[in-house]
C-alpha cells in the first residue's frame, strides 16, 4: 500500500488538521487518530508532538520526506511539517502506518 496516496486520500476524503500548533491543541482535547510529521521537522518539536502523541495513546508517524513534499502530497501551495488525521474518510492511512 502507497502511503503517500492514502494521506492524500485522507485530506480528500476526510478530516485532516494541519500545523503544529493546531494539532497539538487537537491532541490537548482527544482529537484525532495519527499524526504525521516531516523527516526534517526539527528534533525538539518531533519530540514534543511525538510525546503528546504518546500521552494520547495516538498513532505516530514520521514520513519519509521533507515538509514541502508532504506539502505537495496533500495538495497544498505550502511546506506541511505537521499534520493530524482527524477522521481518515476512505483513506486507508491508518492501516498503511503500522
């Protein structure tokens, strides 16, 4: 399974949030079900988001390309360095990310 179709599938087809910010306030309030940072999100921020994650009992995941891919990936005209699956749609990322 193509992880890159299926995160696009879900940003199509479903609920998806983006930005560190926006999803840690997300994971604050027991929202979501995967979050996907970019391989060249500093350490310290993977970390923190990675921890909320964890505190969460959320899936983490960590995609294997810089932020202005994933960016592209989701269709977007900017750099995606954090973005939260709130609901998957017809995506199959969940699946994809174990």
């Amino acid at each position: 399974m193509e992880i890159n179709k299926e995160i696009r599938r879900a940003v199509d087809t479903g609920k998806v949030s983006f930005g560190q910010r926006q999803c840690l306030k997300n994971l604050a309030s027991g929202k979501g079900e995967l979050v996907i940072v970019s391989e060249n999100l500093p350490r310290n921020e993977k970390e923190k988001v990675e921890h909320m994650a964890k505190i969460e009992n959320k899936k983490f995941y960590v995609f294997s390309g810089n932020g202005l891919t994933l960016g592209s990936i989701c269709g977007k005209p900017f750099v995606v360095s954090t973005m939260l699956v709130l609901d998957a749609g017809k995506s199959k990322v969940l699946e994809a990310v174990q």
